[in-house]
C-alpha cells in the first residue's frame, strides 16, 4: 500500500496516543510537524516524544497536551523550563543508540528528500540515529522536503516504506559560526601544533572549535570525521586544507546555508552513529586528533563540559566515544577551554572538586589542555606534574591560588 498523503492537520490520525515517538531534531527538526502535533494537542494522550534537541538550534518541546512528556539527551533551556514534563538522559552517543535500540518506539517524525529514481528518500544532511532505527519503527511519517539538500551516502528509506507524508518547503534549522576574538584566535594556533598535514579531526560546535579549525588552514590532506559537521569545514575546504575525495565524514551539518549548500559535494558524506562512533572504524583512522571543548578542568585533568552557571547545558555527547576511539588509534586527544569566565574573575582550570557536575571526559581521556595561556601536555606525567602543567595555562591572577590548593591537597594524598 503506498503511503498517505497527509494533510497535517490529521496528523492525529495515524500518530497512536499513548505512544512513544522518536523525532529527527538538530537542524532537520521539522516545523510543519512540530506544529502539526501541537494541533493534535491532547488528542495525542500520554505520548513521549524523544530525539536530540540542540541548544540553540530546537526551541519548540513537543508538548502537545497535559499528558505528553519528552525524553531528552541536551538539555535545552526551552525543555528546562517545562519541568517535570522533561525526562533528561545524559547517556553518551554510544549509548543513546542502545538506550533507542532498546527501547519500544512506535513511530518517527522526520524529515526527508523526495523520492530519487530509485525511489528512496534520503535524510540528507541530518542522518544521525534515523538510519540506524527506522527499520524497526512501524509508523513512519515524514515531511518530504524539496529544500532540504540531498547528500551522499548509504542511508534512506524508500518512499513505499513511509506510512504517510506531508509535502512542504522548508530551510534547514541554522545556528550562525560566531566570530572569532583574540582568545580564541590563541587556541586555535595552539591546537594546530598537535594537527599535521594528512590528519583526521573530530570537533563540535562553539567558537573555540570553530577558531581551531580556521587556524588549520594552512595544512594539507585533512579529514574530518565527526558526528557533527560545522561550518568551519567550509573555510578548510576553501583553503585547499582538505584532502581529495571523500574527506568529511559526518552524521549531522549543523551551520547556515553557507554550509548546507556544500553537503551535496562530492567531498562529503553522512553516515549513522553505528558508523560514525563505531570504535571499530575510529580505531582505524590514521593521524587521529579530537578536539573537544569544556566549561572547567580541574588539576587531575578531568574535564567538565555539562553543567554551567544555570544548570545542565549539555549531556555528555559523542566526546566520550570519539576519546575512546582517539586512543585505540594511537591519536591525540584535546580539550580546549577559555582560562577564565566572567572577565577573569573565574578560572576555569580549578582545584579538584570544585567543578560542577559530573565528570564529562576522564583523567584518562585527555591528553593535551589548551587555553590562551599555553599548552598542558599531560601525557606521561605524575600527578604533580599534571597539576604544575595545568596551573601553568590557567589566568595568571588565579595560579598562587591553585597552587597552594593542590599543595594541600597533595599532602594528603
């Protein structure tokens, strides 16, 4: 049976209540759906929605009724201020995928390319968790979106599998590369003397992510390999920086239109979680080097990027699996960090137990700590020494103090 063509004001009609539904979010979050089901409103029961929403990027909660709840792995300040309504899992992307492989999922919202020759609609640029789920999801209802790019890759699902479908243009969710400033300028030159012509890099949002990427620009025969695609490849690809062929590898872009116009290259291509994060394909990368941001490290080397001034900002996200990859390969893993917040009054390098939250990537996890300041190499040091290497990168008005911390806790010990 083909599927329905759906007028979306009947979305009610093939979504159960009562059910669980798994959204496509990040920047294919679709709007025609989103406000389709806050039509339903309660028609729609006890429905769990759950998917990634990205700060920033998905503002809408998908809480259509009194009764529907949403099961989130970011914590957006949107579904924060909902409350009890929001169930919040801070599983890494590992294991999101078990936690979604595992768990009763009714249906899927999603947004997809028409129909190719072949009759398959691909997710374009946002493929993320969808590839590897919709399989076993009995409803299956997407917006076919002309506007959305199509982009090389194994993944999609043919326009016969769909159980229904809505027809509307829409652009893309944008999140716009912010500036770079003298700070992240320093960072970034530093990150780029752990970087050699022919690397493999994994990296996400932010401005320091985004200032280490442009300082690569000299470089040669890079690759990127993440699950998230920013827009700062673009200046790499400009540049000459990127290797021939297929060189960005990616399950999700997340940028503006200035990105979302290169996905259909040839250089790129976009892959589910179980390939993107597989350890077993990370594993194999040659000259691998993840840089990977946080709010605080403490003087153990313990970072921790989850938990700012108002609360949960994040879940723990994909660094986790791409630092377990990183060492299988023999790579080299960065954390990049402002020395300080609120203009300098705060260190972000801080004496242990006084960060706030869980410990986002291990002691174990990290091999080299970058600020303005300088580099703190960790590699092959006792716990002095990484403690000394750490207070050297943080503010200077803040060391006499971090030291004299770690002195006393160091007696102890």
């Amino acid at each position: 049976m083909p599927p329905r063509r759906l007028d979306p004001g009947a979305i009610a009609s093939v979504l159960p209540p009562d059910s669980r539904v798994l959204i496509s979010g990040c920047s294919g979050e679709s709007l025609i759906l989103a406000d389709a089901v806050a039509r339903a409103g309660a028609t729609l029961g006890a429905t769990t929605f759950t998917g990634v929403f990205v700060p920033g990027l998905n503002v809408r909660t998908w809480l259509a009724g009194p009764k529907c709840r949403v099961e989130t792995f970011f914590m957006t300040p949107e579904l924060k201020a909902a409350g009890a309504a929001v169930k919040f899992l801070p599983f890494c992307y590992g294991d999101i995928l078990d936690w979604l492989g595992g768990a009763p999922i009714d249906a899927a919202l999603f947004m997809a390319t028409p129909p190719d020759r072949d009759g398959v609609c691909g997710f374009g640029p946002v493929v993320d968790f969808l590839a590897d789920l919709w399989p076993r999801i009995p409803i299956r209802i997407a917006h076919i979106n002309p506007r959305l790019p199509r982009a090389a890759g194994p993944c999609g699902v043919p326009f016969d599998a769909l159980t229904a479908y809505v027809e509307a243009e829409q652009e893309l969710l944008e999140i716009s590369a912010s500036p770079d400033d003298a700070t992240s300028r320093a960072i970034g030159a530093s990150v780029a003397r752990f970087v050699p012509d022919g690397a493999t890099l994994q990296t996400g949002l932010g401005k320091i992510p985004t200032a280490a990427l442009r300082a690569l620009a000299g470089r040669k025969a890079l690759r990127l390999h993440s699950g998230l695609v920013p827009e700062a490849v673009v200046d790499l690809q400009d540049a000459g920086a990127l290797a021939p062929g297929v060189s960005v590898t990616g399950g999700v872009a997340i940028g503006s239109r200035r990105l979302y116009d290169r996905v259909g290259g040839d250089a790129y291509r976009f892959h589910p979680v179980s390939f993107t994060h597989s350890a077993k394909i990370l594993s194999g990368l040659e000259k691998f080097v993840t840089v990977n941001s946080a709010i605080s490290v403490d003087l153990f080397g313990q970072a921790f990027a989850e938990v700012g001034p108002s609360g949960f900002v994040s879940g723990a996200g994909g660094a986790s699996d791409f630092a377990r990859g990183a060492r299988a390969a023999g790579g080299t893993r960065i954390v990049a960090l402002a020395a300080s917040a609120n203009r300098g009054a705060v260190s972000r390098i801080v004496a242990p137990g006084e960060a706030a939250g869980p410990v986002s990537l291990g002691r174990m996890d990290t091999d080299v700590v970058v600020t303005e300041h300088g580099v703190a190499d960790l590699r092959g040091l006792d716990h002095d020494a990484r403690a000394r290497a750490l207070i050297g990168v943080a503010p200077p008005a803040h060391r006499d103090r971090l030291a004299a911390q770690w002195a006393a806790l160091a007696a102890k010990l």
